[in-house]
C-alpha cells in the first residue's frame, strides 16, 4: 500500500520539481517536507492542499480518501451543536476550494 509520502513524492516528481523547490511554492519548510515524504512525519490537512496545489495534483489523489475523512476540527463552546456546525462550514469552503483547484481555477491571494 503506498503512502502519503510515496504519493506526495510521485507528484512531486510528475510536476518536475525538486524537493527544494516544491517547498518554496508551498511555503513549507523544506526539512518538513522531507519528513512528509520519508513518512517521519505526518501532514496536515492544510499542508497537504497546500502541497497539492504546488504539484499541481489534488488532495483526494494525495491520500486517497475524501476531504471529509481526513478534516478534524476542534471548536471550543459550550454549545456542542456549534461545533458541528463549524465542522460542516469547514467542510463545505474546503470542498469548494478542492473543487476550484481541481478545474484550474487560480486563487487570486
């Protein structure tokens, strides 16, 4: 079974960017991503969107599961029906945000 980091390593490599490289367009520190694709260290959410989207790949290509399996969110409140509304807000903007990706449309930040 390959790993996230085997995955992040063949996208990588399809984008032709060297490890270097592939940290400087994803902002990442380049010893974290050596970690990442070693399997010394395992990505974030974040990272991984952000490493998806500097190899010019997709989350779902990079671990193999749906955006919603791998979110996590941790809400403080004393209302626990807020939380899961944050959850599914979460959800929704990152969906979008893969979806907007997935058809080559830039973020203009």
């Amino acid at each position: 079974m390959e790993t996230i980091g085997q995955r992040v390593d063949a996208a990588r490599e399809r984008a032709g960017l060297t490890q270097r490289q592939l940290a400087a367009r994803t902002g990442l520190p380049q010893a974290t991503l050596s970690r990442v694709i070693n399997g010394t260290r395992t990505p974030k959410t974040p990272e991984l969107l952000r490493i998806a989207a500097a190899a010019g790949t997709t989350f779902a290509e990079l671990t193999s599961q749906d955006l919603p399996e791998r979110v996590q969110t941790a809400a403080r409140t004393t209302n626990g029906g807020a939380a899961a509304d944050l959850r599914k807000r979460l959800l929704y903007f990152m969906e979008i945000d893969v979806h907007l990706d997935d058809c080559g449309i830039q973020d203009r930040r």
